[in-house]
C-alpha cells in the first residue's frame, strides 16, 4: 500500500485541507510555496496517464474548490501533475500539487530571467 493509500485509510496523519467521499487535500509535509497542498483521489490511480475522463470531471471542481478555500482563486496559484518516474513524479499515486501564497517563480529561469516576465 502506498504511502497516500495510508493517509486516506487514516494510518498516517495527515494536515487535511478539505476531502468529500473520492478527494483528499493536504498540505504537503516538504511545500515549495508559502501555500503547497497535494490534492489526491481516495482510489489508487498509479498516475495521471491512467485517469478516467470521468474521475477528472469530478476532481477539476474539487481542486477549484480547495483553492477557493485556501483562497488562491483570485490571486492565482499553479497546479502540477508529474507524471510516471521521467516527469518527476515520486510517490506512485495520482496527486496535483496546488502553489500559492506568493509570486511564483520557475526554478530554471536565471533571476534576471525570471524578473523579466514577472
């Protein structure tokens, strides 16, 4: 069982954010942003490869929702999904992580470069 299956089961704690009867948001326990929650279906989808076009319709609100809670829906905020081994993604279960809080900034862009487009 992977380590989010745990936190939906209730094994491993969690700072919940918001969660109905399929979704779990909480703040990631190592954030990048003032603001980084993982949004997660409660079912084990390995990766955002092997998404349903169903669960996605019922995931995009609730991720709207949360950053409505978190009150990002206005300023902004980015919302990522790493996908399988090459796209970065480390834990083997689907999870967008919501950034906010601040301006953010792209990591490969030079300061200068990143003053620039902001």
């Amino acid at each position: 069982m992977c380590i989010f299956c745990k936190i939906v089961q209730g094994e491993i704690p969690c700072n919940k954010v918001h969660e109905n009867d399929e979704f779990l948001a909480f703040h990631d326990v190592n954030p990048k942003a003032p603001i980084h929650i993982l949004v997660i279906p409660k079912k084990h989808i390995d990766k955002f490869q092997n998404v349903t076009p169903e669960l996605m319709a019922k995931m995009t609100p609730f991720i709207q929702e949360v950053a409505k809670i978190l009150e990002l829906d206005q300023r902004g905020y980015r919302l990522i999904v790493n996908n399988g081994e090459d796209g970065g993604q480390e834990v083997m279960h689907l999870h967008f992580h919501i950034l906010g809080g601040t301006k953010l900034l792209w990591p490969q862009l030079t300061p200068d470069e990143n003053k620039k487009y902001l």
